[in-house]
C-alpha cells in the first residue's frame, strides 16, 4: 500500500515553523504542542517530524530510532503534565482515515487529562 503525504497540511506547517504553537515537549524525532481547540485541561497533540499519514504508515517506513522516540516521548509528555497513569491517568486518541474522521493528515497523538474523561469506546 503506496501513502501520499500533503506536505501542505496544518501540522508539516507547524514542522517548519510557518504556524506558531505551543510546545510542550521536543526531541530529533518528535514534537508535542497543545492543541489550539483543548477539549479538556490537558489536551497534547504529540506528532512525529517525518512526514507520515498515521500509524500504518509510521509503523511500515519510519526507523527504529523514529518509533522508540515518539514512543517514549507519549510517556514522557504524560509525567509532564501530570497525567501519568500511576497517577490521575490520561487517554491517547489517535483518530486514522476516513471512518477515524482524521482531520489532520500527520499522525498524531492526542493526549487528554485534567479532569475525569468518562467512558468512550464507540
Ligand atoms: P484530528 O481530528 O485530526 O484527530 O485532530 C486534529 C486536531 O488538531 C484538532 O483537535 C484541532 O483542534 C487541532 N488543530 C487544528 N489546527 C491546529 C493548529 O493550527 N494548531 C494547533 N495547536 N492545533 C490545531
């Protein structure tokens, strides 16, 4: 399966400084920044700096070095913020394609916290 990435899409802009944000977390390989519409006290988009569509597309070309750091940095950006499982605990949502409703064509991670999330599996 070939992937086509829109190198004109909100978060490749962000990437190369062409749009302000607000960073929270960097490395080589990964970037954290909230997100501009926060859907509660902590929401982190956490992406990494290759040009890849979603975790698919991550998992099949990005090295090694690329999936240990944007691995870690999720765990990394939840101590952070406070959100660590062991802790208040936190919840990742990675929204893929067109039944993902995927608004943003670069993966990325979101992570919510701050207050208590309820129940969501649908
Ligand atoms: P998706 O629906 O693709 O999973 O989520 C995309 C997220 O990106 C949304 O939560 C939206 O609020 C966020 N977003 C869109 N444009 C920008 C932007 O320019 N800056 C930041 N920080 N977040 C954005």
């Amino acid at each position: 399966m070939g992937y086509t990435y829109d190198p004109e899409n909100i978060f490749a802009r962000i990437l190369r400084g062409e749009i302000p944000n607000s960073t929270v977390y960097e490395t080589e390989h990964t970037l954290a920044f909230r997100d501009i519409n926060p859907q509660a006290p902590v929401h982190v988009l956490v992406i990494p700096k290759g040009p890849y569509v979603s975790y698919d597309h991550f998992a099949q070309e990005a090295s090694e070095a690329e999936i240990v750091d944007f691995t870690r940095a999720l765990g990394k950006i939840c101590e952070m913020e406070g959100v660590e499982a062991h802790g208040p605990g936190c919840r990742f949502i990675s929204n893929a394609g067109h039944d993902g409703v995927q608004e943003v064509p670069h993966l990325h991670v979101h992570i919510l916290g701050g207050r208590p999330l309820g129940r969501m599996l649908s």
